[in-house]
C-alpha cells in the first residue's frame, strides 16, 4: 500500500520540467475546490438581533411574546 510519504518522496524527486505533468496527474483524483455550499434554509441567521442569553431564558421569552 503506498502512503502519503511514498507520494512525498516521490515528489521531492521529480525534475522541476515534468512538474506540470506530475501535478496534473494527480489532480483527477483530488474533489474540486471550487464546489459551492449548498445554499442555506432561510431560517439561518434569523436570530442575527436576539439576546445572547436567548436559550437560558428561552420560556421567559416566550412568555413575553418574543418575536412579535
């Protein structure tokens, strides 16, 4: 089984010329990094405005009519 470390000697040892090859190579076998998030439910971030101690205190909260 090769390593990581097989793979990084391996590297350590090419001739900078075929550097663009060696790279494009491996390449295919790493995911994009340009995939965006999925996007967000709206409800994310709703609570940007509410009080830091919301969830210790949430049924007083809720008592005093909290979100109307």
């Amino acid at each position: 089984m090769t390593t990581r470390n097989d793979l990084y000697r391996l590297v350590e040892q090419l001739r900078p010329e075929t550097l663009d090859d060696a790279a494009a190579a491996l390449r295919q076998y790493v995911p994009p990094t340009d995939v965006a998030e999925p996007p967000y439910p709206r409800s994310v971030g709703i609570l940007t405005e509410a009080p830091a101690d919301l969830s210790l205190r949430v049924d007083d909260y809720l008592a005093e009519g909290f979100g109307r």
